[in-house]
C-alpha cells in the first residue's frame, strides 16, 4: 500500500489534496498540521487518513524514520498570511522546516512535493520560473523563494541532481471548497459570496497601479486543478523541478465578481446580467485602495506554463466563470 504525508493537511490546499489522494483509493495518508485553531479540523473530518500528527512531533520523527517507508510527502504547511511581519516566525515555518524535511526526505528515498507561490515574483511583468523575474514585496515571498533557491542549489538548475523527485510548485490565486479558515487570507470569491448574501452587493478595489476599478488581473487557479497537477507529479516521480501552477490565464477581478453575482442570482431563479448593469444596480461597490498594500500589490499576475508543458504536463484549467460558479454553488449549499 502506497502510504503518503500531507503536511498542512488542515489547510484549504492540503486538505483538498487528501481528497484527491481519497479518490484515488489511497488512504495510507499522514495528515500533518498545528490545530491550535480548532475548527480547522472541518477541512479533514469528511475524509480517509491513517494518523493524525502534531506538527511539532511530526518532523523529527519523520527524520529518524519512525514513520517506515513513505513514498512522498506532499509540503503545503506553512506560514501564507502575506501580510504577516513576524519575519522570523515566517523563515523559522517556510524555509527552515523546508530545508530540514528535504533533508530527511532525501535521505529516506522519499519524493517532496512542495508549495512554493507567485508571491516570488513580486511585481515583475514576467512570470517565468527564473531568477531574473524573481523579486518578493514581502517576506511571505522571500521566504518561499528562498527554499526555491536552496533547492536550485542542492539539485542543480531544475533539480536534474534529486536522489528522489523534488518538485515545487509557484501556486498563483486558488481559490475554492475548504477555505473558509483563512480569514482576510481567503480569496476573493469567498468573501465576495458571503459579501453579497448580507449586503446584497460585492466589494472590490477602485483603481489603482494604472488599472480602472476592480480591472487589476490575476492568475485565478480552481483548487481541483491544483489537486490534478500536483497528483499528476505524483504519477511522474522522474519530473522534478520548480513550476507555475496557476491557469496561465489572466483575468480581471470584475470577473469573479460578475461569477458571484450571476450565480446567486441564478440559484434565486433571477437573470444574468453584464458587468455594466451590475455596477449600475449598485451589485458592485468599488472601495478606496487601501494604503496598507501600496507598493505591496501585485496588479497582474499570469502564470508562464511553458515549463509545465514542456514536462509533458497537458491539464486543461478551468476559467473564471466555470470555477466560480462550481465554487458558488458549493458554498451556497454548505450554508
């Protein structure tokens, strides 16, 4: 029996790889997370695992191999709140316990499949996995880019030198089922939905960075599809590497806003209507851009997935307006 580890299997991503991992049949699965915040216990209560550990007790065991053979570790601990300022708690949870867990991986014969994010490319206007595109705006960022780095210099460019498959993944804006935990950390489409069912309207940025009101364009990714590319390396232990997992599809955020609209309108039995009339009706409300992000935002991302391709990696991803109204109608029955 294949048995795996999810570390920050809690959290919106782990756990939704525990359930792509349950689909599969395989239930071998060592969930690895801190629930100091209790209810976070929802994103995993509804699926298979084999053993629950504590984060704190999980990697030094794991490194003295208590946990017998493990074929792979899929990494998605960690510190994501952006707007964190405790750099040292931010480097002592992304990149030490990083550096330590490949270690111990290496030396067990155990594949590592980890999160890496965007949030490595700051403000660039390229998003390609190499270093001249690769500067953070904060220390979330640096800390994620600098596991990245180390990884480069153990392994060789495209970690050609890995005993065992190492593969990172730069995750652009996911969003979807079982993130509700994440506070202000949530994406947008789930605070616009809980937005829209007490006021009646969604909330987005006004203009900012050169870009009209909520025009700025992200690299919206669905969390199945993230799921599919990380089980997909999962099926390829030969392909290593760091790569952009995001849909390579930029687009505005007024388009997950009309999504949301349109959908919840739907589900009341009520019209679709185009951006222009939901701004007018007053469905939108366009706020100031908020002076604690300036210099801190990225106004457009889109993810370059030619790396991906060329590792032979053909997933079709899900655009806006199909993962939202998936996303919506999730929601919408889980309240």
């Amino acid at each position: 029996m294949t048995r795996v580890v999810v570390t920050g299997a809690a959290g919106f991503i782990g756990a939704n790889i525990v359930k792509g991992l349950n689909a599969r049949g395989i239930d071998d699965i060592i969930v690895v997370d801190d629930l100091s915040q209790g209810d976070k216990f929802r994103n995993f209560a509804d699926l298979r695992i084999a053993d629950y550990v504590d984060m704190d007790d999980f990697y030094p065991n794991f490194d003295e191999g208590h946990y017998g053979q493990v074929e792979a570790v899929f990494h998605e601990g960690a510190c994501s709140d952006t707007m964190e300022q405790d750099g040292k708690y931010m480097m002592d949870n992304n990149y030490t316990l990083s550096c330590e867990l490949f270690q111990s991986c290496q030396a067990q014969g155990t594949r590592l499949l980890y999160a890496s994010s965007a949030a490595t490319y700051g403000n660039s206007e390229t998003f390609r996995e190499v270093p001249e595109f690769e500067a953070p705006l904060n220390v979330y960022g640096y800390s994620k880019l600098l596991f990245d780095q180390r990884m480069r210099r153990e392994l060789g460019t495209n970690f050609e030198k890995a005993k065992t498959q190492v593969a990172g993944f730069r995750y652009f804006n996911v969003y979807g089922p079982r993130e509700q935990h994440k506070g202000r950390m949530a994406s947008v489409a789930f605070h616009q939905f809980n937005q829209f069912r007490a006021e009646g309207k969604v909330k987005l940025f006004g203009e900012y960075g050169g870009y009209s009101p909520g025009q700025q364009m992200r690299d919206f990714v669905f969390v199945d599809d993230v799921v599919a590319v990380n089980l997909w390396f999962f099926d390829h232990p030969g392909k290593s590497g760091v790569f952009n997992l995001g849909s390579g599809r930029a687009q505005p955020f007024n388009d997950v806003a009309v999504g949301v609209v349109n959908t919840l309108r739907g589900l009341k039995g009520e019209a679709a209507l185009p951006l222009e009339q939901i701004a007018a009706q007053g469905l939108i409300e366009y706020i100031p851009f908020p002076d604690a992000l300036r210099g801190k935002y990225q106004s457009f991302t889109q993810a370059d997935l030619a790396k991906l391709r060329a590792a032979g990696c053909d997933h079709n991803f899900a655009d806006v307006q199909t993962g939202v109204a998936q996303y919506v109608k999730w929601l919408a029955g889980r309240v």
